[in-house]
C-alpha cells in the first residue's frame, strides 16, 4: 500500500498539477481543484509540460514528465474516493480557497488550491471530517445554545445575512463499489456573522436548519452526519434489491 507521508505535504504549481492529472487520464478534475487545463497552442502546452516536468524533478516525485506511483496513486484516491469532503472558503479581501479532503478506504488525502498552487497532503489519522477542519482556517464561535428553525423564518435570514468576515460552503458525496457517486442535497455553511461565527446545517429531506457556535468539533460532526445520511440510502437499496431477488427465487 502507498503511504502518502513518504511523498507529502508538497504544493504543486498548478498547471503542474492539471498536467499531472490529465497524464493520468483521470476524467475531470474535483470540482473545488478546478483549474482551465492550459495551453491554448501546441507550442503553449508543450511550455506548460516542460515546465511540469521539471517541478517533478525538482520533488524528486518524477522524471521525463511522468509522475512516479506514489503521485499517481494519490490522484487516484481524489479522482475517485469512497468518502470526500470538499468545498471552498471565502475569506474577506482575499481570493477563494478549493479544499477537498478525500479517502479510498485505505488512504486519505488533503488538497487544497490556493494562490496558485495545489497543495497535498495526507489527511491524519483523525477522521476525514476533523482533519479537513483542522487544515483551514476557521475561527471558533462564543458558547451558545444551538437553535433549529424553518427553512423560511425570518430569524434564520437574519442569522446568516450579512456576512462580515469568512465565509466557508462544504459538501459531502460518497461512491459505492460500482462507483456510483451520490452528493448531499444541502451544504454544511460557516459564516462569520455580526452574530458570532456559526455553522449552518440543515440534513437532506428536512426543511430546517440547525445553527450552532463553530468549532472544529461541531463542524467536523456537521459533516460526518451528513455523510451518514448518505450512505444508509446505499444499504436500504441494496437490502431491498436482495428481497427482491429472494422473493422472486421463492415463486
């Protein structure tokens, strides 16, 4: 198994990064990773190639412009994971952060695009949810009581508009084994609000919104709920399909 400690953290430029990628044939890059693949000429891509390899080089994670297997087995971990937390973070004044954190049941990576660069490293040992948490740069929230309330009242619009500093949305999605991806329908929100800075969460199917003081611990669990809510939908199918199959057996 590839350990990705052995290679990482390491920021990549990120035309590095697009290239690497698309040598890997890997399909479209993660939605909160997306950069224009670059070269509008062959003499324009050949530049970006050349330049890519020699970032390898100078990583010591390639040569001759392809990426050795500890760089390509983590791409393949953010192309195609099991579990991935990802979204983007606005901070005031600043350009938007792309964060992904993902894992293939084996292995978990952090990638998060950045001024530029794309920058990987392995997620910990902590839990997916915690370590995304733990990587950005989010400022906790004063004690106070967590309030659940209608989609549509008028104190949730007051909670949430407007923000004064940064701003955060982070999505969850999950893969079966036939690579089947299914995404959540609503995204967790941080917020720092004239209010204090709050998370915003609000599970699929339900038309309220739990709001409660931000911390790494309430975010992380934010998160992690709304993965489960995935993923029972997953086993109920499937448990179904099998009666299914066992009634029909039976007749």
């Amino acid at each position: 198994m590839t350990n990705a400690a052995e290679v990482f953290p390491i920021a990549l430029p990120e035309l590095t990064f697009v290239v690497l990628w698309e040598k890997q044939g890997l399909g479209d890059l993660p939605p909160a990773l997306f950069v224009p693949s670059p070269g509008a000429t062959g003499r324009q891509r050949a530049e970006v190639e050349r330049a890519a390899a020699l970032e390898l080089v100078r990583h010591g994670i390639g040569y001759g412009g392809v990426a050795d297997e500890r760089v390509g087995r983590a791409l393949k971990v953010l192309a195609a994971p099991a579990t991935e937390y990802y979204g983007w973070l606005v901070p005031p004044g600043g350009d938007t952060i792309g964060f992904v954190a993902a894992s293939d049941g084996r292995e978990s990576l952090f990638a998060k695009l950045s001024g530029g660069f794309v920058h990987l490293m392995p997620a910990g040992p902590q839990g997916l949810a915690g370590a995304l948490c733990r990587e950005l740069p989010l400022e906790a929230g004063a004690p106070a009581a967590p309030v659940t309330l209608p989609r549509t009242a008028p104190r949730l619009a007051e909670l949430i508009s407007p923000p004064l500093g940064t701003r955060a949305q982070f999505f969850v999605a999950v893969r079966d084994r036939a690579g089947h991806r299914r995404r959540c329908e609503h995204p967790v929100d941080y917020a720092q609000t004239r209010h204090g800075n709050l998370i915003f969460h609000a599970l699929d199917g339900r038309d309220r919104v739990t709001v409660v003081p931000a911390s790494v611990d309430a975010l992380a669990t934010a998160l992690d709920q709304t993965c489960l809510r995935l993923r029972p939908a997953r086993t109920d199918r499937a448990r179904r399909l099998r009666e299914e199959r066992d009634q029909t057996s039976n007749t």
